[in-house]
C-alpha cells in the first residue's frame, strides 16, 4: 500500500512540472467553425466538438457555431456528435497565430443512440468502443415512455431490472430493504447516495432535467470505489441551451379496479398527477437552468399515498482563459404513507397494526467542479460535493431523527501525452456523518487515490489498465450512546465500539479491438469492494418489524471477466452480446431470523456467492423508419458457492442455494410504429418466478412470472408532444417482493412543450 501512495504522487508531482515545461514552449491557433443538419441547413445548437488526441472541445452555440482556442500549431481530427445524428469527423490544419475553419454538416440517424459517454474511464470515448459493457439512455428515449420517476425508465437498459425500489445491474442487489446498494448512482459523475442507508433518492432529479443516463456494468471500483460492486449509474444533467427555453411537463391519470372483485378495497377514483417547469439560458459567459415540479398520488392501495416537490439548479460560468466553473444544487421533499406487506388474500390492504405509518424525506444534494484545460494535452478538475438527507416521522416515532451528511472532494488529472496513450490521475475523500435513535451517532471517511491508462497501439486496439486504492477508517466510540429525545434520555448501543479501519485495492484490466469497420470485441477483468454503510452497521429499531444491528460484517468482494461482441449493420440494427462471470466474497444479505421465542431481521456475511450469465441486446429499424423494434434478455444464474459452518445469527444458508430476489431471467421488448407525427409505442417487460428459496417471508404464498405490457399514442407538433398510456394493460398480478404486488392497471395522459 505504501508503495502504490508513493507512485501515486510521484506521478503528481512529475504531471505538474511536464504541465509547467510544456506550456512555457508552446505556441497556439485557434478552430471556428459551424454545425448543421445536412437536409435543412438549420444550426444544431449543443453538438459536441472534440480534437482527437487531446483535452480541446467545444459546444456549439445558437447558431451552430463553435471556438477552440489554445490549440498547438499541427494537424488534427475534428470529431462531431449529436444526439440522433450519425459522428462526422474532419482533418484541420493549425498555424501558429491563426484561425481555421472548419464546418460540419450532420445526417440524421435511425438509431437513436448516445454516441459518446464519459462514465467507463472519466474521459469522452465513443461507446461502440469502450472496453466494458457500458449502455446509455437519451432523454428522448426515457421522455417517450412518460415516467413518473427517472428509475421507472431504467428497465429498458440491458441488463437493469428493478426489484421494489432497488435498481439491479445484472442481478447485483437483489432486494436490500432499503439498506445499501451495489449499484454507484452518480449525478455527473458526483456520488449521490447518502450516508447512513445508501439508497438512492430518485425523487432528487426529475427526468426533465436528464440529458442521457449512462450504465457501466460489472465491478467499476478501480476508477470510482466503494458501491461499484455491480456495476455504475451515471445520470447526466442537460446542460444550459444556447437559445432560452421554457418547458412544461404534465402527466395525470387514474387507477382501476384490481383484477378480483374480492381485492377491491374502496369506491374512491384513485389518481395521481404530476407538473414540472423548467427554464434554460446561456447568456454571454453565463449559462443556468432551474426546474421545479410536484408529484402527487393517492396511491393504488392503502397506505401508499406520497405528496413530493423538488427544485434544482445548474450555473454554469466560463472565464476567459477557457476554464469552467460548474454549480449544482437540488431539494426533494417526500411526505407518504409506508405500505409494509399486505394482508393476506387482500393483495391492496394493509394490516391493521401498518395501516398509519409514515415517512418523511428531506434530501439535498449540491456539487462545485472546476475545470481547467491547461493546455492541448492536459486537463485539471477540482470538485467538491455535499450530500444531506433527513428522515423523519418513520415508523411513528418523531424528532428522534438528524440529518445524515457526506461531504465529498475530488481533484482529478487528464493528460493526453501522444495520440496513443492517456491517463488519468486523481484522489477522492468522502466524509460519513450520520445520528439518529436507530443508528447511534458515528463517523467515517475515505480516501482514495486511482488512476487509469488507455493504450490505444493500433488504431483498431484500444487496451486499459486502473488501479485504486481505498482506506477507510470508522472512528471509534462508546459502547453505550445516549440520545436526548423529547427531554429523554434514550440509550443506543454501540455494537462496534473499537471502530474499524480497512485498506483496499482495486485494479482493473479491459481491451477492445475492431477487426472491421462495425464490429468491436471486447473483454475486461477486475476487482471490487463495497464497504458497508453506517446503517447496515449499526441500525436497529422494534418497528414494524424489529431489526438487530450487525456490528460484525466485512466490506464485500468481488471478481469479474466479461466478453463480448459489439456489431452495428448500418444505420438499421445494432447488436450486442457479452458473458459474463462474476464471484464476491462476503456478501451482505439481509435476512429473517425466527425462534421459538422471537422475529427479527439482521444482515450477515455470505461467504461466497456467484453470479454468472449473458446479456444480449439489439436495435432495429425496418420499412423507411417507420418500424421500430428494442429488445434486451439477461439471463443469470445467482448461487451461493461457500457458507459458514456457524453464522452470527442462527439462520441456516446452503450452499448451492440461488441468492434472494434474483430472477433467472429478465427480457423487454420495445416495438413502434410511427407515421409522421404519430407515434404508437409498447414496452413489455419480464421476469421468471423467484423459486421458494429465493423469498424469505411468506414462502408458501403463490408466485408467478412479471409479465407487463404498457402501450402508449404519442402526437408531436413543433414543440408539443402529447401522450395517452396504458400501464399495464392487461391488469396482470405478479410480485417480485413479499406480499407487495405491481401497481393495478392505469391509465394517463401527458403532455410536453418547450419553447
């Protein structure tokens, strides 16, 4: 460990004083230049411009135009991409003290894809390349099917499922219950979890204000640590439009009947609604963008009505020597009825002894990055980040709850050092604060330098190697806590009262090779941890069901191999195939423990566990665009390889067993059909039956396939897009969790218009 903290800055160091030779010698020109859409000749404002084999980009501005200072004299590779438009690349030559020009016009393209994404290594790089299996989502492509939330699209990306609030990288998270995630959520490429549970809050962001989402899966824990166990969410934010732009988003719709006449439980027309405005402006330097919205239901069944608000903002500034000053900032308020299980044979009631639960969510998240491109090759980015979240009112108790809080710092290097080899450099810190009456008062922290290298030899092999290095420390703290509530003593116990201190590294080794024009091979292996978060530590509670804390469990591992073959026919199909095999070690389960004399739930190590399988996607276009066709299937096969002879609680694991909440297989299926401005669109998703063994309460309760079939008719004019929606239609009744059915059959309409 010592040695790689001494390379790291000895890198450091040497980075800065090349930084400081180099750009002492060098003489600079400058690129302008326009994009346009090759049919209409109109601008296409907010195209992305890099230079190939270096730092340099642009964006280009309302008129498509586009300034690139500070480049060395040479020749160079303009590259452009634009979402819903094929990549053009062109050749520019510099002079020392002098502007060239360069235009642009893009086709449009029948896949609609993002081209480029950022979260795999840190830096821009065309996704057909990549050396993981990465995929990504456009706005578009989550806008059309008119979710409430931003996790209700993600089931259409390969190889995410959800399974009730936890989103799934192939089959990595199961069902945690509301503790800890093996799946990183990141706004921006900033860490979005909280610190005491570690589960994402997905009413931070509303969807209007989402530019792509990017997924990386398997362990991506040598570039971004702990909670990359499985694989990484990126959710990337729309940045500030050239032009103003105002937009408005409503969705309303009602519930119907169950499907049995016996699980009718009111007469009442349940319903939900949701509003969201937005605004968007660069002016001058300055570019901002606000959004506020509100969402409310009644809920489908009792004790599930929710009221949310949120509000973000985004403020952009760039100085005069090209550097860029980004703020983010948002709030989300949840107030809502906890619908635990329900009763038996009356799938929407809640037991009596739930039926007033309440839970109250205040979160915010704020980011500050800098980034600097000192010169063509290199790249410095600062960036600090605060993430709060109070919870409150759960489970009938009150004012026993404090906020938990986990600032964050990130300094980061991107050095181009020839057209060949890249790196990048970097340390994090994060800071974990959290107290209240059912965890105690505790803190941690983490640091963690990293870095990566891309090698690309030949212009068909690109080859990648990273490493990072993760010390945590638990600060200790008495073995009895006491809490003041209501002018009450309230005594906690610590069941970890020595603190604890780990050190972990994470290396990691990918290739991708193109041996023709439109396929790409590509392979990779590493390492992953997770650590455990405070609460999977420490909480403890007698309500609704009581929860003994496990002071005693270890930070998870994981090993991981993937393969597979990328190949894109034209501007008409795009397929995609991997294998993949994952091993962890340690990993943290929840589980339920009953004796003769008592009910619990606590969490505990499983020695050894696999999950190996394939994924497979593909996109298609037929008869003039008009029919379109996306359809993904992973199939998995999650079992545990290694138990403990004895476990800290007296619950009897076998191996050879499949791991809870994993279904075997999950598929969607996405057909449309479009005629000008009309659009009809469906989305069917499955997932086979969860075997006995896989559900921990209520195992002889009946358990049947997820089949849903959503349709929906879209209209756009101009600005305008209008929807009518079916979700699920055929009112079919499954349940992934205990005694917690899908929502009945429900229908919506939505309406968007920008101006």
């Amino acid at each position: 460990m010592k040695r790689f903290m001494q390379l790291f800055f000895a890198l450091s160091a040497g980075v800065l004083l090349l930084f400081a030779s180099v750009t002492m010698a060098q003489t600079y020109g400058e690129i302008h230049g326009r994009v346009m859409d090759a049919q209409s000749g109109e601008a296409l404002p907010g195209a992305n411009v890099q230079v190939q084999s270096t730092v340099l980009g642009s964006i280009a501005d309302l008129r498509g135009a586009f300034v690139i200072k500070r480049v060395p004299a040479g020749t160079f590779t303009l590259r452009v991409s634009f979402v819903g438009y094929q990549t053009a690349s062109a050749t520019v030559r510099v002079k020392t003290d002098s502007v060239s020009q360069a235009r642009f016009a893009l086709r449009a393209t029948t896949l609609e894809i993002a081209n480029v994404v950022v979260t795999a290594s840190r830096r821009p790089e065309e996704i057909q390349t990549a050396v993981v299996s990465v995929s990504a989502l456009t706005a578009t492509e989550a806008l059309r099917r008119n979710p409430l939330r931003l996790d209700a699209a993600l089931e259409s990306i390969p190889g995410v499922s959800l399974v009730g609030e936890n989103v799934n990288v192939r089959n990595s998270t199961g069902y945690t219950r509301g503790l800890g995630s093996r799946v990183l959520i990141l706004l921006d490429g900033v860490p979005a979890l909280p610190s005491d549970f570690g589960n994402m809050n997905w009413d931070i962001l509303p969807i209007t204000d989402v530019e792509r989402v990017e997924v990386i899966k398997g362990p991506a824990s040598a570039l971004y640590g702990s909670f990359a166990l499985g694989g990484v969410i990126n959710v990337i934010t729309r940045p500030p439009q050239p032009q103003g732009r105002f937009a408005v988003r409503i969705s309303a719709g009602i519930y119907d009947k169950p499907y049995e006449r016996d699980w009718r439980w009111t007469e009442r027309t349940l319903n939900f609604n949701r509003l969201d405005l937005s605004y968007s402006k660069r002016v001058g330097r300055l570019g901002l963008r606000f959004s506020l919205g509100r969402h409310e239901s009644t809920g489908d069944r009792e004790n599930r009505h929710f009221k949310r608000w949120n509000g973000t903002g985004k403020l952009i500034w760039t100085f005069d020597n090209g550097s860029e000053l980004s703020l983010f900032g948002a709030y989300a308020r949840d107030r809502r009825g906890e619908f635990i299980w329900s009763e038996n044979g009356k799938p929407y009631e809640s037991p009596l002894a739930f039926l007033d639960y309440r839970l109250a969510l205040d979160a915010y998240t704020f980011y500050g990055q800098y980034s600097l491109r000192a010169n063509a090759w290199l790249e410095l980015k600062w960036r600090a980040s605060f993430v709060r979240q109070l919870t409150g009112n759960q489970f009938r108790k009150e004012g026993d709850f404090e906020p938990a809080q986990g600032p964050g710092a990130d300094w980061q290097v991107q050095a181009q050092l020839d057209s060949s080899m890249s790196f990048t450099l970097g340390v994090e810190y994060h800071y974990d604060y959290a107290e209240q009456r059912q965890i105690g008062r505790h803190f941690a922290s983490t640091i963690s330098p990293y870095l990566q290298q891309i090698w690309q030899p030949h212009p068909a092999l690109r080859v990648t190697a990273g490493l990072r290095y993760d010390h945590y420390y638990l600060l200790p703290g008495p073995t009895i806590q006491t809490k003041i509530i209501d002018s009450r003593p309230v005594s906690v116990v610590n069941p970890l009262p020595e603190g604890n201190e780990a050190q972990h590294l994470s290396p990691q080794l990918g290739m991708s090779y193109r041996p023709f024009s439109e396929t790409v091979i590509h392979a990779a292996l590493g390492q992953g941890i997770r650590i455990p978060v405070l609460g999977e530590r420490f909480l403890q509670f007698d309500q609704p069901i009581p929860f003994r804390p496990n002071g005693r469990i270890v930070t998870e591992r994981s090993f991981s191999f993937e393969a597979g073959l990328r190949q894109r026919l034209g501007q008409r199909a795009s397929l995609e195939a991997t294998a993949f095999y994952n091993l962890y070690h340690d990993l943290i389960e929840p589980v339920f423990v009953a004796t003769a004399s008592t009910f619990y739930a606590t969490l505990v190590n499983i020695p050894g566990a696999r999950i190996s399988g394939i994924e497979t996607s593909g996109r298609f276009q037929f008869w003039r665009n008009r029919l379109g066709l996306e359809a993904t299937a992973t199939w998995t096969d999650p079992i545990i390889t290694k138990v403990n002879k004895t476990n800290e609680a007296p619950v009897t694991l076998k191996k050879g067993e499949r791991l809870s909440y994993r279904p075997r297989l999950i598929a969607y299926l996405s057909p449309s059909l479009t005629f000008g401005p009309i659009s009809l669109q469906a989305d069917y998703a499955f997932a086979s039956k969860l075997e006995r063994e896989q559900v921990q309460l209520f195992k002889d309760d009946q358990r049947v396939p997820k089949k849903q079939l959503d349709m929906r008719l879209l209209y756009q004019w101009q600005g305008l897009t209008a929807q009518l929606a079916v979700r699920n239609l055929l009112n079919y009744t499954y349940a992934q969790v205990e005694r917690n059915v899908n929502e009945v059959r429900n229908f919506a309409f939505g309406m968007m218009w920008e101006y």
